[in-house]
C-alpha cells in the first residue's frame, strides 16, 4: 500500500482543531456533522435574506431615547459638547448559528470573524467588548442592565479596538464567535465605549441608500481544519501472531493515532504517527498470540472509530499451532448490489456470533473497474463491520487489473491492501505484493496474481512459488488466486481464449508446481458459479479431462466419505478445487466440468474450516441453504493415532489402550490407527508391527 | 471446532454429482463484461476516443491483441497526436510481435517526456529480441529507474549474462535484491550470477542470510555444499551436506511424506550415498505413485549406476 495524501493545497492548511479526546460519542456526533471545508459565510442586514442584525446607541445625555431605528450610531464621551456625557454603541447579529443554510454549522472551526462598519463622522477610537446584558433596539440608557448606565459589570474585558477613522473599518472578533459558537445563548453581541471626546458615527441596520455600507460580519470557518470523516471504516491487515496493521482513511489528510488494549475501556497502548496523511496504515507490533484486543483509532485530537466492543482483532495461535479456525472464502462480489449483501448476511446468519477468523477474497471486488470509489463502495463499505475484527487476505481480479498494475504494484488495490511482500507472515520472500504467503496456525496459503503478474515457468512469480513451498513445514498447504484452472461456469478453462490463456497457464505451469508440494486446496473466482472438484491431481492437460487423474471419485462428505490424505504435505496425493466466483454478481454456467464433484449456478460464498487434520468447506447459499460440505482428513501411518505424523509415545500409549481394551471395531473405538493388518481387532500381530515402527527398527 | 457438520444435507444427495441451474443466465466464456459494456457506449458514440482506447487496452488484456489493434488504430484516426494511444498500439504491436511498428509507437509515447516504466520494458524487449542489447539495456535502466518490477530485473540479468557481461548482471541483481526487500526469485538469479563469477564468499553470504529464516532448510544447505564443491573446498562442502543430511532427517522425524523422502534422496545422492537414494526414492514413489519427480530421479539415478557399477 502507498501512502495518499490529498491536494497539495489542503495539505497546507492544517491549522487548530477543536475537539480533544472526549468522549468517543462526542467525537462521532462531531465529525458526522462535519461542515465543509474552508467557508465564508457573511451577515448584513437585509443581504442574502439575513435580518438578525440590532444595533443602537446609549445616550448620556436622553436617557429614555431608543436609538434602535436611527441610520446612524455613535460612540462619543462628550455628547453635547463641553458636557462630558457618553454615548455608547451596541450591536448584535442574532441567528448565525445553527444547521440552516447559511448558518454556522455546530461544531464548526471557527477560522476568523471579522465585524466590518463604515465610519460617516470620523472621531477617536473605541474600545469593543462582549455585551453581557440583554438589550434590544428599544433599550435606552436608563433601562440598559439591572441599574441605569453602563455599568462595568455590563461588559467583558476588552475585545479589540474599533477605529474612529472616516469609511470602512474592520474589528476581529473572532474570539466572541468562536465563544458564542459553543454557546449561542450567550450571543448579546457588542458594546463600543467612546475613549475620547471627540465622537464617531457609523452606518446601521437601517441604512437605506447603501446596502453595502450597513455593518457586516464575516465569518471563516473550518479553513484547513476540520474534523476528519471516515471514507474507510477501519480495516485489519497483514495479521501475525505478534503484529497487525490497522488501516483506514480519511477525507483530509490528518496524522494517525490507534489505542489498543484487553477491553473497549481500557486502551493502555497508543500508537502514533505524525504524518499527515488520507490513508492511514499503522502497525502493531510486539502483541500477543492468540489475544484478543479492541481498539480505536483517529488522529491525535480525535477519535474517529473504535473504543467499544465491535472494534477488536484476535491475534492468530503461534504458527504451526493446531487450533482450528474458519476463512471466509468470497469471490467475484464488488457490485455493492442486494445480491453482494445477500450472500453476505446468509454467512452472518450461518456463523452468528463467532465470526470468521479470517477473510480471503479472490478478486473483483470492485466492480466494474477496481477503481478507488468503486473499491470504497462495493468493498469496504459492504464489509465494513467484519472488516473491522477480520483481516482480509485478497488476491488481484481481472476487474482491479483495469486500474492497477502489478508491475508497478500502483493503484487502487495496491493503495488499499497491505501485503506481506517480505514474507513477515511466512514464507519466502516475494518482494512484492502481487503474490505473497502467509502462515495460519498450521496452514500455509499462498496467494497468486493470475493476472497481472508474468506466470511463465521461470518468472519471478513460479520461482518464488518453489522456493516458498519447500521450506514450508506447515501440515496443510492452500493456494487461491482469481482465475480457476478448471471450471465451465461463466468462464471455461479448456477455451485458450477466455481470458487471455491465463486459466490454462494456471493449469500447465502452477498446478505440477504445487501438487508436487503437495496442495491440498486451491480457490478461485472469476467463473460465476459455484464449482467443487473431487479429489484429483495432475489433470494438466487442455482440455483437461478425468480419466487417470482422479483419486478419490467421492462425495468427500463428512461421515465417512471424506477424502483421505497422508499426514502434512504429501506430493500427489490429490488436491480439491473450488470455483467461488458467486459472491455478488449475476451466475451463470453449464457446470459440467468433468473434474468437478458438486457445481450450482446460484449465488453464495464459502466457509472453510481447519481443525488440526480435518479440512471442511461448506458452500452457503445466499438463500442460507448449505448446498455442498467436503471434508480433507490427513491420517497418520498406521500407529500415528493423533496425526501428528510421529509414532511417539502418545501413540504408544494409545495403542496400549486399543490392544488392552475390550475387543470392538476399531473403526468406532478410535483404535483404526493400531489395527495394522485390518482384521478389525487390535491384537497380537498388530502389536508386533507396532512395536517396528514405534522403534524404528 | 465451530461448525456443525449434520443434518442439512438431504438423503440421497451424496451419491450424486449435483448440477442446480437455478439461473437462466447464459455464460460468455472470454467475453469480458467491460468489453461489453463499452461496446454498448460505442454504439451510441463510435467516435469516442477514450471509448476506442479503454476497450483497446481491456481487449489487448483479455489475450485479443487483433481486435485490440483494430480499436486502438480507429482512435489514432480520430486522435493523432494522442501519446496514450502510442503506448496502447505499441504495447498490442509488441504482444502481435509487429516490433518495427511497435517500436515506432513505444518511441513516441516515450520521446513525449513522461514515459511509464512497462513502455520502456517492452522496448528492451523489442530491442533484445531484433540483437540490439545495448539499445535494450538502456531502456531497462530507464525502466527499473521508474519502478523495480522484479520480472524486468531478471530479464535485464538474463540479457546481461547472455552477453558475457557477469559483473553488470550481478550488480543489477544486487540492486534489485535490496530494492525488494530480497525477493527470493532475484537472490536464486545472483547465486547463479556470483557463481559464475567465482564470487564464492558473496554466494555463501547470500545462502547464509536464508539459514537464518524459519523453515525448511534443507535446500539451502544442499545449495552451500555445491557452492563450496564448485569452490574447491572439499571439507567445507562435505559438511554443508552433513549438515544438509540432518536437516532432512530432523524434518522426516516429523513427517515421512514422499517430497521429504525426494529431499533427503537429493541430499544422498550429492554425498555419493546412491544406494540410500535410491532406497528414499521408492520409499517416496510407494507412498505417492503419481510424484513424476521421484520416478524421474529414480529413473536417473538407476540409469547412473548402470553406467558407474
Ligand atoms: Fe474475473
């Protein structure tokens, strides 16, 4: 992923922000009500329908007149002359705050404000502070406060000081505004108090003969800052037993901030960045295995997500570690259309409250371009709230290839993922995000890039491939990419011209690579269709056909037909393939693939489950149905009763149970593993035979 | 275990090959959705360049690079002086192998100021394949000096080693070993390189880092001992293979799987131990009888000890 930052020109711009490290509550209120960047806003009396403006004088020296419909208002302290009496002027500008056009938004960034008066008689200066009584255009001297005049008590300290000079003249205010802004009840507008005895007039409200010279208020607000919004909802990345990437964007470029810690409430740890950025990538590092952590993320004045109990990651079990887990397999689903959400929420409904462990997507995901809008809309939006607590491990389609190049590893899927070129989650290093591995409990997956990456015998992408398998000591091996090497949906693999060759450069340069590693799965999308394959292997040929290269013709169901296999990885001993090209978009197909087990022409996704030697996968259709279960079980050699492929002393003591135990069928006792000469009794003859291989002799 | 494995398959499902068409919808194997759709913009705007050149390039995607070509040449007519449809057409001459014209179209998208690093590396290519490595070479540079594709760095090695040129390959490869972050395929391509050069220390130095690395090291140590052999260090060499030997046993204690038989057969049969070897690579082909590469090594192996008895 490469960083982003937005235009130039607003990267300069940032300035304050408002709001500190409330609440989280505080927070969302405050940036889903964002107003927009960097805007004037302007009240005068009478212009663009705005009539909040009062304004008036205090006079000394008529204490019961209301100045409040004179065109003109002063401030002077020697009115009449030689009698030392003062005028004070007032003004307010009511109704500026609110969420109505032309309004201050709440929540705003108050940038300037400026007050603008056109001065008819020129005089000394005066002195402008917040007004703190109430007063309209009636009041009079002698009714102004709780006792006649104008009291200190009737103002705040000093504001600004207000030229006397003769045409237009300008005072911030700025501070008021941004006061009043919090708390617009407080708004009793201003007081200008003569400094001297010579007086000053200037144009009001009710000036007639031009608009333009009535007193204005200009207001700036949220120029360069303000509270970012989520144009991506936080996304998990990259996962390992000790570290994670958080990710997420912005709409303007703000630093980075993620707080993570054991409970929503309790987010001892914080991470930060200071590079003012859109998208935002932060790692995690030194966590640990198998732990749970909520977190929130943000910048470093505010919380944009996070902090409550949706919001957490689990770290996977140390690598090679037994634990089962559950993967999402999803392809071909970027339309952002009911049918993406349907085939969505039948998984949700199927795994309740326990969620997938991890997601893997096989490619487009972003209809119909892989542009950066469409990945928003018809991929993190959709998938926001499993996103969020599930690291999505994806593999390029031919509809992100529009707009990203792997060569280059630019564009928006390159922008969006973090991928481990480097091998941090296992494996070799590709020095690429294009195609990379990565370690899960005791699983190894590799992903591909079937279509933008050179797949010649020889390149970058099959070097890496070998090498990447063969120092894998991992007990199952899984491979995914976009284009299937075997399929009859919307796409057919024996066609050289369907997309471009590249299913059947899938089939004749990478399968013979990976079979002889000793693959278990490989998934694919692209054909939209649902497609599973009995258990076969070195079907290379194009067309590609049955005869000779199935294993196992079964159903693979659970319950006794799944499909066996030795313990780890074994070279050709079969492989199971799956065409998940039905996550979102319209279906279609013959589905009559003659390598194929189980085919459906409707929409759904797959949920897969590793669990120590037993490999599941069930299609769920986007009606909720399960239409299809196959099952892997790696068996040890005989004596190996717990699969670990050791005949150690676990399964020494497993035996010596199953020979001195009552007689029964092995098959149902558990004791299949001792029984080495299948006469369904753990006896004698077994024993001698165990004993060989428990010693090696 | 979080799933529930009963209960929702219906009786007599299982025994059959199951085909449900529940949609109508008829497939278009190798016709592209996109293609389609701007197909149907065409139709109501056939002179839209952007139009002509979008399908152009998803066409030339998609494998077609004739109707590409016949797109893209629509376009030049109605845009001549566009530099993006250059690159468009010299991309599709070069896939069509047309390179006097593909060259003609890349050097004008290229001479325009802002080439993209793959115009650049289809150049090399034409030049490298009509013997002009220099020319070739250049544009390599240029390219990898946009962005270090990993595939580029190993043809540009592949061209350099063609011509003799070792210690040029060898630096470029450095440079791209370091760039990615030691992409494997690029440090296997420097072993040979640095080989041939007799660059002992630097190819163990390379080896060594992998030893580092969690997993499987059994090729690796394989990889030190032909190294040290080709060296002359004939003690060195014998025990990276010792070394190379126990790797495989420790791995085969945990798991007697035929490709760890094949390994540890590998390992013998470098050592000499060709019997040991021979024995491993039964073992393997009993336990998987499809692996074509231990019936080959077999074959091998047999057919050496027929001539060496
Ligand atoms: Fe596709």
């Amino acid at each position: 992923m490469i960083r982003r930052s937005s235009t130039p020109g607003q990267e300069t711009l940032i300035g304050i922000r408002g709001v500190r490290w409330l609440t989280t509550i505080l927070a969302i209120v405050l940036s889903t009500t964002r107003p927009s960047l960097g805007v004037t806003l302007v009240f005068q009396q009478g212009v663009d329908g705005y009539v909040g403006v009062s304004d008036t004088y205090l006079s000394q020296n008529t204490p019961a007149t209301a100045y409040g419909s004179f065109v003109a208002i002063e401030w002077d302290n020697d009115d009449p002359p030689g009698t030392g009496l003062s005028n004070f002027a007032l003004i307010r500008f009511d109704d500026i705050f609110g969420a109505g056009a032309g309004q201050i938004p709440p929540g705003s960034i108050i940038t300037s404000a400026t007050l603008t008066y056109t001065v008819n008689n020129s005089g000394n200066s005066g002195q402008v502070h917040e007004a703190l009584v109430d007063w309209n255009e009636s009041t009079t001297y002698s009714v102004f406060g709780t006792s006649p005049g104008v009291q200190s008590s009737d103002y705040g300290p000093l504001l600004a000081i207000a030229s006397g000079s003769a045409g237009a003249q300008s005072v911030d205010v700025s501070a008021s505004i941004e006061q009043w802004s919090a708390a617009p009840l407080t708004n009793r507008g201003w007081i200008i108090r003569p400094t001297d005895f010579n007086g000053v007039r200037f144009r009001s409200s009710q000036y007639t003969t031009n608009l333009a010279q009535r007193p204005k208020l200009t207001v700036v607000i949220n120029e360069g800052t303000v509270v970012p919004t989520l144009v991506r909802q936080p996304y998990l990345q990259s996962a390992t037993p000790d570290s994670i990437i958080l990710c997420w964007r912005t709409d303007t470029n703000t630093s980075s901030r993620v707080r993570y810690g054991p409970a929503p409430g309790d987010l001892r740890n914080t991470v930060d960045d200071p590079s003012e950025v859109t998208d935002h990538i932060v790692p995690l590092t030194g966590l640990s295995p198998n732990t749970i952590y909520y977190y929130d993320v943000g910048t470093d004045t505010d919380i944009l997500a996070g902090g409550d109990v949706d919001h957490y990651f689990t770290t996977p079990p140390p690598i090679g570690t037994r634990q089962p887990f559950t993967a999402w397999i999803v392809g071909d689903s970027g339309t952002g259309n009911a049918t993406q959400a349907a085939v969505r929420d039948a998984m949700l409904a199927l795994t309740g409250v326990t969620p997938p462990d991890v997601f893997i997507h096989m490619g487009d995901m972003a209809y119909t371009s892989g542009t950066d809008g469409q990945f928003t809309s018809n991929f993190f939006e959709p998938y926001r709230t499993i996103l969020r607590h599930t690291v999505c491990w994806p593999t390029l389609g031919n509809h992100e290839g529009i707009s990203s190049d792997s060569g280059t590893q630019s564009g928006p899927y390159y922008d969006g993922y973090v991928l481990p070129s480097g091998g941090q989650a296992g494996g070799a290093v590709s020095g690429t995000e294009a195609y990379y591995a990565f370690d899960l409990a005791n699983v190894h997956f590799v992903c591909l890039d079937s279509h933008d990456s050179n797949r010649a015998p020889g390149s970058a992408m099959l070097t890496w491939l070998a090498e990447d398998i063969a120092t894998t000591e991992q007990e199952w091996l899984i491979a995914f990419w976009h284009h299937p090497p075997y399929t009859k949906g919307t796409h057919n693999s024996d066609s050289v011209l369907d997309s471009g060759g590249r299913m059947r450069d899938m089939r004749e340069d990478v399968l013979p690579i990976l079979e002889a590693g000793g693959v278990d799965l490989v998934l694919a999308g692209h054909s939209h269709i649902y497609e599973r394959s009995m258990l076969i292997d070195g079907a290379y040929d194009t067309p590609a056909t049955a005869p000779g290269h199935v294993v196992d013709a079964g159903s693979g169901q659970p319950g006794g037909a799944e499909y066996v296999k030795s313990t780890r990885l074994s070279a050709h001993e079969g492989t199971v393939y799956v065409v998940a090209g039905h996550g979102g978009t319209t279906v279609g197909g013959t589905g009559n693939h003659p390598l194929m087990y189980f085919s459906e022409v409707a929409n759904g996704s797959v949920l897969l489950t590793v669990d120590a030697n037993v490999l599941t996968l069930q299609n769920i259709r986007s009606d909720g149905a399960l239409t299809d279960v196959m099952s892997i079980i790696k068996r040890g050699n005989l004596g190996d009763f717990d699969h670990d492929g050791q005949i150690d002393v676990t399964d020494y003591n497993r035996f010596s149970l199953c020979f001195t135990g009552p007689a029964g069928n092995p098959l149902t006792t558990g004791c299949e593993p001792g029984d080495f000469d299948m006469d369904d009794d753990v006896d004698i003859e077994d024993f001698v035979v165990f004993q060989i291989a428990f010693t090696g002799l | 275990m979080r799933l529930h494995h009963g209960g929702f398959l219906h009786a007599g499902f299982a025994l059959v090959a199951f085909i449900a068409i529940v949609s109508l919808v008829s497939a278009h194997p190798g016709l592209h959705h996109d293609i389609e759709r701007i197909s149907r913009l065409l139709e109501f705007d056939p002179d839209s360049v952007p139009l002509l050149l979008e399908r152009g390039y998803l066409r030339r995607l998609d494998g077609d690079a004739e109707k590409a070509l016949d797109d893209l040449q629509r376009a030049r007519v109605l845009a001549p002086s566009n530099l993006d449809i250059a690159r468009q057409l010299g991309l599709t001459l070069s896939a069509l192998r047309r390179d006097a014209e593909a060259e003609k179209e890349l050097t004008r998208h290229i001479a325009g100021g802002n080439p993209a690093a793959d115009t650049l590396a289809e150049r090399a290519r034409i030049h490298a394949r009509n013997n002009r490595p220099d020319a070739a070479l250049i544009d390599y540079a240029d390219s990898l000096a946009l962005f270090g594709d990993i595939d580029v760095y190993l043809e540009r090695s592949r061209l350099q080693i063609s011509l003799g040129r070792f210690e040029a390959a060898a630096a470029g490869l450095r440079s791209g070993l370091n760039r990615t972050g030691g992409a494997v395929s690029i440090r296997l391509a420097l072993i040979r390189v640095e080989t041939q050069r007799a660059e002992y220390d630097e190819v163990l130095k390379l080896i060594d880092e992998m030893l580092f690395r969690q997993g499987i090291k059994t090729q690796w140590l394989m990889r030190r001992g032909h190294v040290l052999r080709v060296a002359g260090r004939v003690r060195q060499a014998d025990q990276a293979f010792t070394e190379a030997l126990s790797e495989a046993n420790r791995v085969l204690s945990r798991n007697r799987s035929a490709i760890h038989l094949v390994s540890r057969a590998k390992v013998y049969r470098a050592m000499g131990r060709r019997a040991e070897a021979v024995v491993d690579l039964q073992a393997a082909i009993v336990r998987s009888p499809r692996y074509t590469e231990a019936v080959a090594t077999l074959k091998e192996l047999q057919a050496e000890g027929r001539e060496q008895p």
